[in-house]
C-alpha cells in the first residue's frame, strides 16, 4: 500500500514536474511568438517603410526620367536647331560668297569700264585742252598781230576809213542842217547813206575784208581820241554797214557811245579793222577777250565786257 502511495506520489510528482514544465515551455513557446509578433510586426513596418521609400524612390526615379527625357527632347531638339542653324549659316555663307564673287566681278568689270571711260574722259580732256591751247595760241598771235597792225592803221588811218572827198563833206552838211527842220528826219537820211556812203562803205569792207564773206572780231576807232569798239558778228560786212547806217542817225538805238560820237564827228572819222577771223562757236570768247585787251568798256564805247562762254 505504501509502495503504491509512494509510487502514486512519485508519479504524481513526475506529472505535476511535466505539468510545470509543459506549462512553462506554453508560457515560453507564447512569450516566443509575442516576440515574434513584435518582431513581424516591425518587420511589417519596416517592409511598409521600405516600399514606401521603394514607391518614393520609384516616383523620384520616373519623375527623374521624365526630367532626363525632357532633357533628352531639349538636347536633340537643340542639336537639330543647331544642325539647321549650321545648314542656314553655310547656306547663306554660300549665298553671300556667291553674291560677293558677283560683286567682285561686277566690281572688275566696273572697273575696267570705269578705267576705260576714264581714259576716255582723260583723252577727251586733253584733246579739249589742247584745241584751248591752239585757241589761246591764236588768239595771242592775232592779238600781237593786232598791236603791230595798229601803228600801220595809224599811219594808213584812209585805208581803214571812208573816202569822203571835201565835196561830198560840203553837201552832206547841208543836208543835215535841214534835219531840225523835218518832221521825220530818217527820208533825208537815207538819201546821204544811198548817195555819200553806201558806195564807199562796199569799197572800204572790200578793201580791208576782201570779196569774200567774214566771221569774226572786228575794232571801230575814233581817229581822234583813239577810243574803240570791239564787236562780234557772222557777216562783218553787214555789221559795218549798219553800224554806218546808225552812225548817221539811220535807226539808231538810244544811248548808244559809239553811234553818238559817229553822228557827232563823222563816219569817215572812224577806222574800221577785222582783228581775228574766227568760227561762230567762238565769237562771244574771243570778243571779251579784244574788250579786255583794249579796255574798251572802261575806255571806249562797249556797253558790256562781252559774253564768256561756260
């Protein structure tokens, strides 16, 4: 009986020992899994943070690569703009290059025209120059003609002048005498210019001018005084004759120097010379050049100092 208490304890011991011990391995197998719970719980947490970074990191990643895709965009954008640009620019530095090599030919060309009408201009000035020389030379020669013809004038002042013998003085004065007396003086004129003088005026141009027509420079002066006239015309012979004419009141202009001191003291007191023969172009030089030779605007009966040409 005892043994089998005893026994009975020992098994109960060895029961409550495996009951304490069961017991203590449930609490430790609970307090195992609260850790692992603890533990999956933050690994929870941690997994949840590592895909929230993931996520972030995923987002930051596509946002970056938009960001490299516009820069991508931007970059071969901006190579295509500076391909085009490269194009363009040697395009037009071929245009322009084309366009200067025109310009340079045209320029040669230009020149060489140029040149041409240069010489040309050269040429024709020089020509110019040198008919103004042989112009100038003529000039000088008829104008020292000239001063050696005036001491023969002088001396052969009647074969420069009108023949006016004594008688036909006489009866020319005492026509004019009566000329105050007329109403219209010009008929009486007109008889002493057809009967005293147009005779003797065709004998003094065909001594002095020849038969032949004249185109030139001509000097009227006053036997007296030795004042003159330089005048100008394409038939000297006509000139002569109405210059005459004027002279004896016939048509004559007003304040005139030279047809005043004519009627005064006499047609046949005045020489009558042909100083150059010229061509009509050169008529107004050459007779402003004689009025300056003379100073026969300051001293004598020119109006004016004559017509330069430009």
């Amino acid at each position: 009986m005892l043994v089998l208490i005893f026994i009975l304890l020992i098994v109960s011991c060895v029961l409550f020992y495996l009951y304490y011990k069961e017991k203590n391995k449930h609490i430790e197998i609970e307090i195992i899994n609260e850790k692992i719970k603890r533990e999956n719980e933050k690994i929870y947490k941690e997994n949840e943070n590592l895909l929230e970074k993931q996520r972030l990191i995923n987002s930051f990643y596509e946002q970056k690569q938009k960001e490299l895709d516009i820069i991508q965009k931007s970059i071969e954008e901006s190579e295509q703009v500076s391909r085009n640009a490269f194009e363009n620019y040697m395009d037009t530095l071929d245009k322009e290059y084309e366009l200067k090599e025109k310009e340079y030919y045209a320029a040669i060309d230009l020149l060489n025209k140029s040149y041409g009408d240069i010489q040309n201009k050269v040429n024709a000035e020089i020509d110019q120059i040198r008919i103004d020389l042989d112009k100038i030379s003529a000039t000088r020669a008829a104008a020292i003609q000239a001063q050696l013809e005036e001491e023969k004038i002088q001396q052969q002042a009647e074969y420069y002048s009108l023949s006016i013998d004594d008688v036909d003085k006489r009866e020319t004065k005492i026509l004019q005498s009566i000329e105050n007396e007329l109403r219209d003086p010009r008929p009486i004129r007109m008889i002493i210019w057809q009967t005293y003088y147009s005779k003797k005026a065709n004998e003094l141009a065909a001594r002095v001018l020849g038969t032949e027509e004249k185109c030139g420079i001509y000097k009227i002066t006053n036997k007296t005084n030795k004042l003159c006239y330089i005048g100008q015309a394409k038939k000297i012979r006509e000139r002569w004759r109405e210059h005459m004419k004027c002279g004896l009141g016939i048509d004559t202009p007003a304040n005139n120097k030279l047809y005043q001191a004519m009627y005064k003291e006499g047609i046949d007191n005045f020489t009558f010379e042909m100083l150059e023969e010229c061509a009509a172009a050169d008529l107004n030089e050459k007779e402003a050049f004689y009025i300056n030779l003379y100073n026969s605007y300051d001293y004598g009966y020119n109006s004016n100092k004559g017509i330069r040409n430009s």
